[in-house]
C-alpha cells in the first residue's frame, strides 16, 4: 500500500488528538511505535533532549576505537554525498559517533536514542524492528523532529543478535529516495574494512571502493584529487564528463569538460560555503554548445592515511535554453506584488495558481497560449514546483467539457498501469471483472489526461502510448476492438528527459509527440518574490482546514521564508506553513525563533538579526533597541558565566544551537575570551570567562 504526505499529517492529527489509529493512512511499524510513545507517556509536543553523557561517551568510543576506525571513512563519505548527518549507535542505542555537515550539532551525539525518550525515528524504530528503516515528516511522533528525515540500518550478528546501527538524518531536506540503500551498502562496507583491519590504508587507497554508493546515488558526482583530476564518477555524471574513465586513472582533468573558460579552481571558489546550488557549464561533447549542472555540494573527504579527495554533487540542472536566460534576478532585487496582482484567469475568480514574479508571468503567457488549442503539452521541473497545478490551470482554461484525469505512471507496476490506462474487457484474465473496466484514456474522453512522472513509464507502454496519441484511440486489453477518442494528454517529469532519451530510457518518438509545447517550472528560489503571496494564500487555504484563526504571518517572517533555497519548493513552503500553524496555532504567533533553525540560520545569513530574545520586532525607537539589545547582552554574559563557559549548556538553555549562539554573540558585539586549564584532579576541563 502507498502511504502519501497528506494521509501521514492526518493520521499524525487524529492520533495525537483522539488516539485513534488510521490504519489506512499510515504504516504499520509507524503507528505501533506512536501507540507504544503515547503508553509511554511521551508527550508529542515536547521539546526537551538529554545531555550529553561525556564521561560515557568517552568511556564508549575507547570500547569500540576499532569500529570507529572502520566506520570512520564511510560515514565521511555518506556526510558529503548527502549533505546529511551520520551517526553510529551501539546495541544500547548509545551515539557514539557523529559526522554532520553543520560546525556543531550536539542534539544527539553522546546521548542515549530510546523510543520513550525521542519517540518515533529512525534511531529508534531501526532497534525495535531490527532491519533497515525510513522515515518522514510527520511519520516522527515528536513535532519537533517533524522537519527531519532519515534512514537506518542495523547491525546484526550471525543469530541475528542487534548490536548498533548506522543513521542517517537530514534536517534540511528530504532524504532522496536512495537514501536507504545507501545506508544498508555503507553499513556493509564498514564491515569489510573492520575485516580488513590494519590493511584499510591499502583498501582506501584509491576510490574504487567507495564505487558501490557513487553506483547508487541518483545524481551526477564525481571525485577529484587535488589538481582537479578525475579519480572517479557515477553513470549520472557521465552526459558532462562522457569519457572521463577512458584515460588512465588520475590523469584526465575535470577542465576538459567545464565550459565558458572556466577552471576546476573556479568551481572551488563558487562552490566553498555556498548554501545555495551553483550553476556550472559543461560542454556537450566536442560541440560549443553547453549544458548546465548545479552544484549542490563541494566538500573535502579526509580520511586517515589517506589522500584526501574533493566530491562535487550536482544535481542535473538547466538546460541550455535556460542557461542562455543569464542568471535569474536576487530575490532582493524583486519588488514584493500586493495581493490582488496574482496571476487568474481572465474573466473568473478561480485562482489556478499564484505568482507575479517575471518568471511565473512566463509560465502564465505559455499555458495561456497553449489551453485553446488541443495540443499535448510536457511539464519539466523539479518536485514542487507545481506541475498538477499548472496541468489543471491548462485544461480549465481550455474549455473541454470532458474530466481532468490523473495518472502517476510512477505509483503503479506496469501490468495495474496498463490496466489503469488501458482498461480490460470482461475475462480478459484470472480475476478480471465480469464487466471488465473503463480504462483512464476513455474516462478521459472530451477532457484532458495528465500523465504525472511520465519519465517512469516502462519502455514497452510507451509504444502504447504512442500508439493512442498517433491513431487517437484505445483498445483495451483483452480486445481486438479500438475506440475513437477526443483525448488531450498533459505529461509531467522531474527527470532529465533528453539524458534519459541518450540513455535508451524514454523513446525520442514519444519526447516529440508529448513535447509540442514543453513548460519548464522554476524552482522557487527562481521566483523567491512570490513567496509573500504563496504564505498568505496558504495561510488563509490551511487556516481554514484547520480551524485556526485567520491572522497574517509577520513581515519578518515572511522575509525568513524567503532567505531559505526551499529545496522542495512549492510543496516543501506549504507544509511549513501548515506545520507553523499547527504548532503555533494561527499565523500572527509565527516569530522567526518558532521557525526551524536551518531556516532562522539561512535569514541570519542575510544580514538580519535573529535572536531568541525578542523575535517581535517591537521597539520603533533607536532607543527601545538599545536598552533590548543590552538586556540582551546582560543576560548572554550571565548565562555563559553561571555554565564556566560550556556554550552547549548555554545553547541549549537559551533554546539554540551552538552555530546560532555565536552568531548571536556576534549580533551583540559581545567579546569574550575563554580560557582553558587542566584540572589536575579531574578529566575536566576547567573554563574561565573574561569579558
């Protein structure tokens, strides 16, 4: 059974507030773990973590020095790969180990992750179950984890005995959807080099044996050595650097293939610290012609005894169309539309989507100019970018009188996809209905049929397809007997059509037939000025779901929203503001210190100053700021001394992390110097403030 997003939030709200178990709309494993978190008395709303156990941790890692010696390079190249935390756990769910992207993230490392502790997660249900587990969102039985997703997988002995598991968690975005079995290969491999013992140097010194995870990450990375060589490379990589692996290893240049007089150091330069994808130009083949990839992540993999490599993760990007667009306009730069401007349909009140950015008013103009006209229209973009939205808007705006028809041709195994499609006559195989059944084609008949995740349809259907968009008409299985149809087809992907057409994956006779006018969504960070009149129609749309009152989202909050990249886009921004109105209970109470820290962390980049103390934005007089900011100041010194200089302590009392509290320090214009000594009766280290 599928188990979508919007089923999870539901049965997430029905359990906390009746207790009620919604089996249809939430998994198995999940809503045992909820039931044994809420006997446990846990309460779903609670915000508290345990403290680091220094002295056990500490105690654990010397334990186990020769697992963290194996597992080590491993989960260094899984951080870089996903841009994701990774941690080890022994058999008591005791994290003993911690990579993370981020500079500090003290939330679980030295802690014990028990299920009546933390509630449902990864870390937990992956000891309870004992096999490799993913979850989601609001499958997490504490709100305050609900903005994470992650991954496990146990180790187990030979009679099965659980003794640790490897984690995987990203509190940014969405874990992709190979993220499990990346998880389960890197546990796999962590036990080869603790079998290789002393010889780990000599397994680790080339990339060959990190090729298992390169072969199961979806999109483009490559790894290069210090000069910029090409040491390794995945399939997805291969349409920007083709022949890469036909030169002897470490000796082809990763220039060779970069465009626009561009140079391995300059991708350093664009990509060292960047929070935001970069766009990189690579030439097509031998041609002058450029094709684009942006770069998500640019990291050093240091490993012990071994030369370090750099890793850089794309994400297959813009293609050369877009790129010939120039670079979009800074968010900054956008003027912020009123509310009446965005973008309806003339003559009603229906609102098909929302927008007044330059980039969606093109959108608007295409899908326009493309409704009147019975013509099969192809929907590129990411994941939430709004590709049914649009697909709707364009059969609305046609005027047909037949039905909109939805099909994911990813959801279903091809024979129910054939069936779904298709349609079968009575008998036309064991179990089939004495009635047989209408197929979607014929249900959609007059209207319009929006084939969803169309990149995902097995090769074989796509010759049906093509067959019902060149004779326009169906013959359902089990029949020798076609009928005529008026049928419109609307198809969507977020994949790489032409890298899949050079692929053998997609036919290029069907790409033609669908693409007669091809749309490409932006990402949302592509139309970040929309982002104030997607918060206030969502406000109003979920308040109203929600029975919530109805209260605008401040200013700075708004502003918050629109410093974050909104991986998800769309989609990912309303399920934030839902999430902020469930938890703050309408849209006036949202401050930007409720928001989640990785967007509070993205605003402070800014420039603005987010601080726990007075997220209000009260105090119109330079005066009133003065006297809040040396409050503010006063309280930060007196924290920091009463905890000897321990900022994970003071972190954690004043409700941030570390990263946030020395921004915050900085924002203050406070200085302080700490300073060390040994304590000659204890391990400790003892800490002296001075001012």
């Amino acid at each position: 059974m599928t188990y979508s997003e919007e089923h999870t939030i539901e049965a997430w709200k029905t359990f906390v507030n009746t207790g009620e178990v919604l089996t249809d709309k939430v998994r198995p494993d999940i809503a045992a773990s909820w039931v044994r978190c809420k006997d446990s008395g846990l309460d779903p709303w609670s915000s508290d973590f345990e403290k680091e156990n220094r002295t056990l941790l500490r105690e654990k890692r010397e334990r186990f020095a020769a697992s963290l010696r194996s597992t080590a390079p491993v989960m260094q190249f899984l951080r870089s790969l996903l841009g994701a935390n990774v941690s080890l756990m022994d058999g008591e769910n005791f994290v003993f180990e911690l990579f993370s992207p981020m500079v500090m993230y003290p939330r679980t490392y030295g802690t014990f992750m028990r299920e009546e502790d933390v509630g449902t997660g990864n870390a937990t249900l992956v000891a309870h179950n004992r096999k490799p587990v993913r979850i989601d969102g609001f499958e997490h039985y504490r709100a305050i984890a609900q903005c994470y997703s992650g991954v496990a997988a146990p180790y187990l002995n030979e009679e099965g005995r659980y003794y640790g598991a490897m984690n995987i968690n990203s509190p940014f975005r969405r874990l992709p959807a190979s993220a499990l079995d990346l998880c389960v290969k890197g546990a796999s491999l962590t036990a080869e080099l603790y079998d290789a013992g002393e010889r780990i140097p000599l397994v680790l010194s080339t990339t060959e044996f990190f090729k298992p995870l390169l072969a199961l990450y979806e999109d483009p990375v490559v790894l290069l050595d210090r000069q910029g060589r090409i040491l390794n490379a995945n399939a997805a990589m291969r349409p920007y650097c083709n022949d890469w692996d036909e030169y002897a290893l470490g000796t082809q240049s990763l220039n060779a293939y970069l465009g626009r007089s561009m140079t391995f150091k300059d991708v350093l330069k664009m990509g060292e610290g960047t929070n935001q994808p970069v766009k990189i130009p690579f030439r097509r083949g031998r041609s002058r012609s450029i094709h684009e990839a942006l770069l998500v992540r640019c990291s050093w993999v240091e490993i012990d005894k071994v030369e370090p490599f750099m890793m850089l993760v794309f994400e297959d990007g813009v293609s050369a169309e877009a790129a010939e667009d120039g670079p979009a306009k800074k968010s900054s730069e956008r003027k912020a539309a009123p509310r009446d401007t965005e973008v309806m349909p003339k003559g009603g009140n229906t609102v098909d989507y929302i927008g007044d950015s330059q980039e969606w008013k093109e959108i608007d103009r295409l899908v326009c100019k493309a409704a009147p006209i019975r013509t099969n229209v192809l929907l590129l973009g990411e994941t939430g970018t709004g590709k049914e939205v649009v697909a709707r808007a364009i059969h609305r705006r046609s005027g047909r009188p037949g039905p909109f028809v939805a099909v994911n041709c990813g959801a279903l195994p091809r024979d129910l996809l054939a069936m779904e499609l298709f349609g079968y006559e009575g008998g036309a195989f064991t179990g089939a209905r004495e009635d047989g059944a209408i197929g979607k084609f014929e249900f959609a008949d007059k209207g319009t049929i929006f084939l969803d995740e169309i990149g995902e349809m097995p090769i074989d259907m796509q010759v049906s397809l093509l067959r019902v968009l060149q004779e326009s008409s169906v013959t359902k299985l089990g029949s020798n007997t076609s009928k005529t149809l008026d049928l419109r087809v609307v198809a969507a992907t977020n994949q790489d059509i032409e890298r899949m057409i050079a692929e053998k994956k997609f036919r290029s006779d069907l790409y033609y037939r669908l693409s007669m006018v091809e749309i490409r969504l932006p990402q949302l960070r592509k139309h970040a000025s929309d982002i104030p009149l997607l918060v206030e129609y969502f406000n109003e749309q979920l308040s109203t779901q929600l029975n919530v009152p109805i209260s605008p989202f401040p200013a700075e909050t708004v502003k918050a929203f629109g410093a974050y990249s909104w991986p998800g886009n769309v989609r990912e921004l309303r399920n934030m503001v839902e999430r902020c109105l469930i938890m703050e209970g309408e849209g006036a109470r949202v401050a930007v210190d409720t928001l989640p820290y990785y967007i509070q962390n993205a605003y402070s980049a800014t420039g603005e100053p987010v601080t726990a103390f007075d997220a209000s934005g009260s105090g119109s007089s330079s005066a009133k700021q003065r006297d809040a900011e040396e409050d503010a100041r006063g309280r930060l010194k007196r924290a920091i001394t009463e905890s000897s200089g321990d900022f994970s302590e003071v972190a954690g009392r004043l409700g941030m992390t570390a990263t946030e509290l020395r921004d915050h320090i900085g924002q203050l214009g406070i200085k302080a110097r700490i300073v060390l000594g040994d304590d000659d009766d204890t391990d400790d280290i003892a800490f002296r403030v001075r001012w």
